[in-house]
C-alpha cells in the first residue's frame, strides 16, 4: 500500500477522533436546546469554567484569593495540599450543579415563554459573567491538568500497523479514551431522553412550556436537571481539552468549533451531535491534507495551508442552504 495513501487513512483516523472531542462539546448545546429551545452561547465558557474549577480543586487553590488578599492585605493563594483527581471531580461536579441551580433561580425562571433570541441574549450575558467569575476565582494563567488518562502514541497500534503494512499508524491514547467515554455517555444519555420519566418531561417542556406546566412538569426541576446534566458534560470536555491543550482561555472557544457539528447532526439530536463532529473532524483533516498541502491529484490544487480554520464553517454554510435542520434534526412544518 503507497506510503501516501497510508498517511492519508492515519489523517482521517486522527481526524475523527478529534471530532469526537468536538461533539462532546456539542452535546452540552444538544441538551439544553432539547429541554428549553435555547441555544447556550454559554456552553463554551462552561467548559472553561469546568476546567478551572476541577484544577484549581486539585491543585489546593483559594478561591477568590487574588479579591481576598486585595481586600485583606494577606498573600494566600494555596491551601497547602492536593486533591487527586478521582476525588476533586466530586466537589467540581457539586460546583455545576450549584451553578445550574443559580442559572435556573437567577435567570430562567424569570424568562419563563420569552422570545428565543431574549432567551439567546441572556445566555451570552451568563457567558461573560461566567467568564468573569471564573478568572477572578482561580485565576487566568494557563495550567496542566493531569487527572491520570494516558497520553502519548499507542504503541500496540503503531506496532500492528507497522507489521501489516510497514506504516506506523499514529493514534492518541487520549483520543481514544474520549471515543470510548463520548460513545458511553450518548448510549446513556439516548437512554435517559427516551426512556425514563424524566426524559419524556424535559422533552414536552421544550415543546410548550406552559402545557408542560399544565399537566404537573416543574419545569424548576427540569431546567435544574438539564443544565446540572450539561454542566456534567462540560465537565467532561474540559477534562479531555484541558489534558490535551492545558487550561487556558481558548478553551472558551472550542464552542465555535461545536457550532458546524450542530448545524450539520442537528440541534435536537444527540446521536446527530457525534455524527456532525466525526463528519467535521475527519472533513477538516482530510481536506487540509489533500487540498491545503496539495497532498492529492498531483498537487495540482494547493490552497496554501490553513484551510482547517475555515472548512467547517463553509460545510456548515452549505448544510443550511440545502438542509437546515440537519442531518438528523426534525423538520419543523409551520401552518398558518
């Protein structure tokens, strides 16, 4: 098998597990859009917030510690200890569901039947503010997150790949483990949606809230649950992201990476959220490889690099030309 066509199968492979860590973003947008018809523009901070919050837990940090010694004129900054990984997880996933809580008391509840872009705004104002938060809680410098998961080439498959065909395949430990973990937690959460009571609940709250109220949904309840179960997700994703990038404010940003998977799988689908990100990491890898590098068809096309920074942007312009809803989303027929 030529050398090229090898590099080109180890491109898409490592593309789609990028895009894996792509719908895991995703998926935070899916359920809360699937229980309110909200778009969260906050999602992104989210899993910024998330990383922090688990870090600076594990690293012993003082919260507020820069406010704190401003006000007090002291210079703490560390408790003096650390917090293995499988424990901090604990207290951070307390922190979200706390967050959520204040989401649903401060925000929500107040914007009960509201028009969907006022419901839009207020979640780019709670991205701020949690943007804010955040920086002045653990501060803004990058950190390493090391929470144990293995890193670095897999050296069964390089050593297969290079038995059968004398190519070494290069795969991330990590990228792996976030394709077993994505894979986990859409079966669970497909499950959730379909077939417990409070799935059906969430799902006839994002149809119509006030019949969902009608016939004895809390919607309180819902909007806690839902936005506790994305902060969770969050979670999730800054662990992979944070160990694989560190944490750092451009974590913030991966969110508009998220956007195209969305557009392309469909806002209300969580299986459509792994599709899109499979389809868009796998496309932006191969794509720069065979067009941005002039890798494929003799070179004859060379677009000069850099074209992973705007591929799946146009291949999301183009699904909502053609197909709005998605892939998998619903189409909705309005009569009047």
């Amino acid at each position: 098998m030529p050398d090229q066509l090898l590099f080109a199968i180890e491109v898409a492979l490592n593309g789609l597990m990028a895009g894996v860590l792509y719908a895991l973003v995703a998926l935070g947008f899916v359920l809360i859009f699937k229980a309110s018809g909200i778009f969260n523009y906050a999602q992104g901070v989210m899993v910024l917030f998330a990383a922090t919050t688990l870090s600076g837990i594990m690293d012993g940090r003082v919260p507020f510690s820069h406010l704190i010694n401003a006000i007090f004129g002291t210079h703490i900054y560390y408790f003096g200890w650390h917090v293995p990984a499988f424990i901090a997880v604990v207290p951070t996933v307390g922190v979200m569901v706390g967050l959520a809580w204040c989401v649903q008391r401060f925000v929500m509840r107040h914007l009960v039947n509201q028009k969907p872009i006022i419901l839009f705004m207020a979640t780019i104002g709670l991205a701020y503010f949690l943007e804010g938060i955040s920086d002045l809680m653990w501060g803004s410098e990058i950190r390493v997150l090391d929470v144990g998961l293995p890193q670095g080439l897999n050296i069964v498959i390089d050593e297969t790949t290079y038995g059968w065909f004398g190519y070494g395949v290069f795969i991330d430990n990590l990228d792996i483990v976030a394709t077993i973990i994505a894979a986990l937690l859409v079966v669970i959460l497909m499950m959730f949606s379909q077939y417990t009571k409070e799935g059906r609940a969430m799902r006839a709250v994002a149809d119509d809230h006030q019949a969902a109220l009608s016939v004895g949904v809390s919607l309180n309840f819902i909007w806690v649950m839902v936005w506790s179960v994305a902060g969770f997700v969050a979670l999730i994703a800054g662990i992979m992201w944070g160990t694989k990038s560190g944490v750092q404010f451009s974590l913030s940003l991966i969110a508009l990476k998220a956007l195209p998977v969305l557009m392309l799988g469909g806002f209300t689908s969580i299986p459509g959220a792994i599709v899109g990100g499979l389809i868009i990491g796998m496309g932006e890898k191969l794509f720069e490889f065979c067009f941005g590098t002039g890798q494929c068809f003799g070179g004859v096309i060379n677009l000069g690099g850099a074209t992973e920074n705007w591929f799946a942007y146009v291949l999301a312009l183009i699904f909502l030309v053609f197909r709005p809803q998605g892939l998998f989303g619903e189409k909705i027929i309005e009569r009047v």
